[in-house]
C-alpha cells in the first residue's frame, strides 16, 4: 500500500545548549515520511521555495518517499527558529516565516488520488477537506491539528472531523476542542464528532490510544540523549500510520501495536537534529526499538496473591 | 509483618471549581496509612494538635493502623489550604500553617522499633535520619523528599539517603537532586548516592521503577472524575511499600507490582475528597482497580511481522 502525506516541508533553525544549526530540513510532511518510509511507501504533497536544497528531496526519494506532489514556487520555503533549554521540554519559539506555504494550495499529482491511507497533517482545515474532496476513496484518514484551527476555524475542523479516522492531537487540544475535562470524556466526545479513534499525545511520556472499547497506554520510551524533540509528533504519527498501513487498520490490537512503533519512531527523531537520526533508521532498528517497549511495559502476573 | 509511616497529618481546606470542604482529615502520613492499611498493618508515627477530631484516628485504628506512635500536643494542627483549578492539575496553595508540626520530634513507641518496612515520607532529612537511628534494623526503608530539602538540608539528605532502599520522588527533583538531565541519567546518579531503586513518580502520567538493570513504567490510570487530586503521590507510596510487605522485596518483578499498586491505590485517591475514596476500598476494589492496568499496558506480539 501507500500512504500519502500532505504538510509542511521546512528549513529551521535551530538551537540547543549544546548546538545551534541553521537550514535544517523540518517540516510535519518531513518528519511523517521519513518515519513512515522505514515500513511502507509514501507519497508526498507539499510545497517548497527556491531557497530548498536539491538534494533533501533525493534523500527523501532514496528512503521510498515519492516526492512528485511537492512543488516548487519562488520564494522562500517555510521556516521556523527556535531555542531549547537546557531541559528540552522548553522552548521558545523565535520566529516563524510561512514563506511559499502561505499560499499553499494542495494539488494531488493523479497517480496519487487511489491512495489507501492519508495523513493530513496540521495545516488549516479547509485544506485538509480540499485534499480529501480530491481523493479517490482513502480506506483510512488520519488527521493532527492544533489550538490555532480549533480556535480559528471550528467549522472548517468539525466538517473534515467528520471524515477522519483517527485524530492525533495533544492532550490540552484534546480538552479544548471537546470542551471537556479529562481524558476519556474529552476522546468519548471526540469520537463522537466522526474519529473512530482518538489518540492523544502525551509529549516525553507517550500517547494513549482510545478506540471502541479499547484504551491502550503507549508510554514514552525514558532517555538521556535526547538532542533535538522537534518533529516528534509528527514522526509519531508517521510510525503509527506506516504500522497501520502494514499491518490492516481494523483490528484494535493493530492500533496498539501502530502507537508503539510511533513512540519508537519518535525515540529516533529526538536522538538527533532534524531528521537526521531517524533518516539514518531502518526497519530492524525500528522494530529494534519497538522491543524495548515490551519489558518496560511489562507488568508480572498474578499481581497480588489471592488472599 | 508491619509497615512504619513517619510523616505528617493534617486538617486541610480544599477548594475545586465544584466544591469547598474544610477541615478535610489529609497529610502524608494518612494517605499512605489509608493506602497501606488495605494490605498490611500500619504503624503511624506524627503529632496532632488539640484540635484533631477524635474519630479520625478511631477511623484509622479499624483500617489496622496503630496510632499509638500519633502525638497529641497543644496547639493546632499542621493546616493545608488549596485551590485546584478546572483542570485538576493546576492549583494554588492559598495557606499552610506548620502549627504543632512545626516543633515535630519524632518518638518511636518502643514496639515500633523491630518494624521490617519504613516509609519517611516527605519531612526534615534531619528527622529521618533521627528515626532510622531509632530503629533496631528494618530491612526495608523507603524515602520521599522535595525540593526544599535537596536545597536547604543537602548535607542532611546526602547522610539519610545512603540508608535508604527506594528512593521516590517527582521528575523535576530527581534532576535538581542529581544535577542531571534526563530520566534514566538522573535514576543512576541518585542510585550512586544510595538507593538502590528510584521511583520518580510523573504525575498522572504515573511512575518509572528504576532498580538494577531493570526499568519499568507503570502509567497512570486515565480518568475523568478527579475530584481532589492531593495525596495522589503519598497514597502511591503507601501502596507502593505495603504491597512490597506483602510480596517481598528482594525481587524485580515485586518492584513493578508495587508500582501498578501504588498507582491503584493513587486512582482511588484522587476520586474523592481527601482520604475518603481510599478509606472507602477495601483489598480486593484494590486488587481489581491494578488488574485495569494489564489491560492498559498490553502490547500484541509480535509488534511487526518478520520481513
């Protein structure tokens, strides 16, 4: 199968207390791909400036990525520049330029349109239902957003909701776009709106999974070396839809076992700058990875003798 | 065998947006006898002032807690006032008044002295250390600190920590504690100090056991009807100790159910104001609340089929 991701591609800087890197290949269409590209094929649709270095697309296209649905207009590509702390749960955001993505226009090279599995990645809503309405008939939509379009656009976000399989959001954006505390109430009312599944991202400490009545706790994988968090999100999501992707999207164990291999994916993204460790992956390292999850989430059995 | 609680005990004011209860019976010491005493006799070590209410340590003593160890002094007890915002992980300390605490000698009651298991939860190192001077020879202590000791009693703490087994303690501190970034990182510097295990409790998203080689993550149970989250860490910890008692605690294994325990015994907590929820389980709501966590942490084998 393929997966089609339509998002951002973007040249950040970036800064930590140990390194500062200027131009570095980000993005949310990036980082879903390069992750996912470690278990299937990926199409993907964006839109880059001038200013892109040549050579980012041909990595991308040696991994599996097909990248005939980025176009390329003058200007300069999205950029973002931030600073992480010495504990790199805090940032600041130092600028953000929206460059040739400002005017972003998706449009759907054909052979892309029998796509089975589609990531719309956070971008307006209104562009999400475009690629969508573009579409043949995708067997399985996932879809991440944020407070900005929760806030900004709740009627374009309540109408794509609608035709979504899965929403992968955080867990405060979770709270505010069901206008509940909590949550199971906060995924219950969401899966209300039209997602049949609801995984909420819980940053450094993992994601859970909410499907029918299956709750799953996907735990972050503890670390020290952790260089650079940006893009873990979205490498999250590109594990778990690749996995999907893979494995079948019906079966709630499959849902369990996607999440972890988004948690391992993500493990990699933060290891490095950029895309950088994640790109030097491949399958084995990933499902590698995934293993370690096994034993850390493992509780003995019986738990407390019988009395 | 018995389990030794050195702690505090209190009549806090609890503010949440749906209610406010005042003279609510908490501190550290209660909330880990409530979680204790669903597994094991407790033996309570604290002071109360003259205005504590009779009943509440009747109401202990039926649990199986022995409170001969709870000194009664003039004065007021130590007072707690807080005020948890809609999401129940913000709040504000509106007052805290030391009272008789604020003079706390600990005095071990002569049949205390043999006890196998001690938790010295969250006081001046510097009477944790007293204690444990105190004792014959238990073979089991367990300590709690904060960030107000690891800043302004460093010697004292460094001495008492050498004598301890497990070390429990939130995300933030371990880092302050350990002058590390990092999880894993702060976990070894802190084992190199003494404690053979640390549990670094994350909140609601639960703890990681780290002990050897061994590193477990036992998540927090997801839930929507928080009440009054205080205790939360300190019931954890009760759990935590007393299924120990229990199981043992030589082995791994024992240590990762102790931890789903403790995480049980937090959940019920957290459903009610105060100790109520808790004084209100019994063993086997206990034993069935852990048993949601087996289901909560399932991972399907194999996670990705063999190329």
């Amino acid at each position: 199968m393929s997966v089609l991701v339509v998002g951002s591609l973007a040249l950040d800087d970036i800064e930590t207390p140990a390194e500062k890197r200027t131009g570095v290949l980000g993005g949310s269409a990036v980082y879903f791909s390069a992750a996912a590209s470690l278990l299937d094929h990926v199409r993907m649709v964006g839109v880059v400036g001038d200013d892109f270095p040549e050579h980012a697309l041909a990595d991308l296209e040696k991994k599996g990525v097909d990248t005939r649905g980025v176009m390329k207009r003058p200007g300069r590509t999205f950029h973002w520049s931030g600073r992480y702390h010495e504990n790199p749960n805090d940032r600041d955001t130092l600028e953000t330029v929206l460059g040739v993505f400002a005017e972003f226009e998706p449009q759907l090279p054909a052979e892309y349109a029998d796509s089975e599995m589609v990531f719309l990645a956070n971008i307006d809503p209104g562009l999400q239902l475009k690629v969508l309405d573009m579409m043949d008939s995708p067997g399985f939509v996932a879809l991440d957003t944020m407070n900005y379009w929760i806030e900004g656009k709740p009627g374009a976000l309540e109408k794509v909701l609608e035709r979504v399989d899965t929403l992968l959001i955080n867990d405060s954006e979770a709270e505010l776009l069901s206008r509940r505390i909590g949550l199971p109430a906060a995924a219950r009312e969401i899966r209300s709106m039209g997602p049949k599944t609801v995984v909420i991202k819980l940053g450094k400490h993992g994601a859970l999974v909410f499907r029918e009545d299956d709750l799953f706790y996907a735990p972050g994988l503890p670390m020290d070396d952790v260089k650079d968090p940006t893009g873990a999100g979205d490498s999250f999501a590109g594990g778990f839809v690749a996995a999907l992707s893979l494995l079948g999207y019906k079966d709630n164990d499959n849902y369990r076992r996607a999440a972890i291999i988004g948690s391992a994916a993500a493990s990699f993204t933060i290891q490095g700058f950029g895309v950088e460790a994640l790109m030097a992956a491949d399958r084995d390292d990933l499902a590698g990875r995934a293993e370690r999850f096994v034993d850390l989430s493992r509780i003995p059995m019986p738990i407390l003798p019988v009395k």
